[in-house]
C-alpha cells in the first residue's frame, strides 16, 4: 500500500533528472510543492510522447479506467499489485501501453508500534537523498455525459510489490522502484514484452531506503508543509494500568 508521499521537487529538476521535457500544461500552471500528497491530488508523472520522448505531465492520483462511469473509482485504485497487472482487466491493457513513472521525494507508511494505540507514522526515501523512480500506469477517462467533446481527464495508479526486508518491519508492500537503466524499457509505449516488464516489478534492495519517524500532523491531508518529513520522537508506549 501507498497512500501518501512528498512531491518537493520542480518540473524542471524531475525533468533534468529523467532526461525529460515539461509538458506545456505544466509550464503554464505548474502544481503546489507538497509533503502530503493524497488520493484524487494531481502529481508528476514521467510519460514518453508519441517520439518516445520522456516528458513531465500532470495526472490525477487514483487511476479512472476509459470505461468508469464516474470519478469516484479512482479513490479505490490508488495501487495496483504487480503480480496481477497481466489478469486485472482494468490493468491489463494498460500495462502493454499505459506506463509511466512518478516521481517522489519519498513516502509515508505507518507502524505498528507495541503499548501504542496509534501507529507511528514514517517517512521513507533514498539514501541517497535522490528521488524515487516509482513504477505506475495511466489511464486517460472524459465523462460521457458531457459530450463527445468533454475534456480528458489523465489518471494514475502506483504499482506496488512485495517488501523487501527494510519495508517488512511495516508493511508487507512497498512502491515498485525502477532503476535508471530501466527507465526507457519501462516508459517505450512500443515495448509490449509484458514478461520482461513484469521481470521489473519486485523488491528494491535492501539497502535502497532509509526511515525515520515523523509527526502525526502528517495523518491530517490538509497539512502539505515541508515540517512533516522532519524526524519526531515516537512517543512512549502507555501502560494500562
């Protein structure tokens, strides 16, 4: 599960570091930094243009499939599992044409923690302090009953795998994320080879991320600012006396 992360970098940084260009939607009303991305937000994503040139757009988080009748799917598909991509039918076709990567600065899981009723929420990113290259496809929906001509609507959905045995101690799953000599493989909407795709969609190594505990004001969506990812001392277990 992923259900929320950071998008602090600019079009212009993720284009730089994608080797990409920025849609001209995106330079002309680009989206809020936010610490706090949730569900139905719109977010950067890397797609290839029909030159299979990488450029930034902007979607909406919580994949529509062409097919839906109204938005309110999309809230239910935020994640779609890697090893079911090639069975789903809302996944299937858009796993052979529709896939992009997500950039994020990192994202949020929350823990279990023992003698605490709440969980403690974490934030978790690269080592390497670099962005995430994170796996997801990309749908493209316009409401019917607006007409032949009603605008598109771009929508999108984070793939996630297994957890590697950093991730364990938390969650069972985690984002799947690309390496940079995968990118062009993953995001070549003329690349159908959906064996060799899937081969891509497993674990990060172990040493990949790093962790750190985090405030609770990240549980409220309306709290965006750059404090969240700061480290917080969990709170001490409460005993029931």
């Amino acid at each position: 599960m992923c259900g929320r992360f950071v998008s602090s970098n600019s079009p212009s940084e993720i284009a730089a570091y994608f080797g990409a260009s920025v849609g001209e939607a995106i330079d002309d009303a680009p989206l809020s930094v936010s610490y706090n991305v949730a569900p139905t937000n719109d977010v950067y994503g890397v797609v290839d243009d029909a030159d299979c040139h990488p450029v930034v757009r902007s979607f909406r988080w919580g994949l529509v499939p062409v097919w839906a009748k109204d938005l309110k799917i999309g809230s239910k598909m935020i994640n779609a599992r890697g090893e079911t991509l090639g069975e789903k039918p809302a996944f299937k076709g858009l796993f052979r044409k529709h896939r992009l990567i997500i950039p994020m600065t990192g994202f949020y899981e929350w823990k279990v923690v023992a003698g605490q009723k709440a969980k403690q929420p974490m934030f978790i990113q690269r080592a390497d302090g670099q962005p995430l290259a994170v796996a997801g496809l990309w749908s493209a929906w316009r409401d019917k009953a607006d007409g032949s001509d009603a605008p598109w609507l771009h929508t999108c959905t984070v793939i996630t795998t297994s957890a590697n045995a950093t991730m364990a101690p938390i969650h069972d799953r985690m984002p799947v994320l690309l390496t940079s000599d995968r990118w062009a493989e993953w995001l070549d909407p003329t690349n159908n080879d959906t064996d060799a795709l899937a081969a891509l969609l497993v674990p990060a190594p172990d040493d990949v991320l790093v962790m750190h505990p985090v405030s609770s004001a990240v549980n409220t969506v309306r709290n965006k600012g750059a404090e969240l990812i700061l480290p917080d001392e969990p709170s001490a277990p409460t005993l029931d006396l």
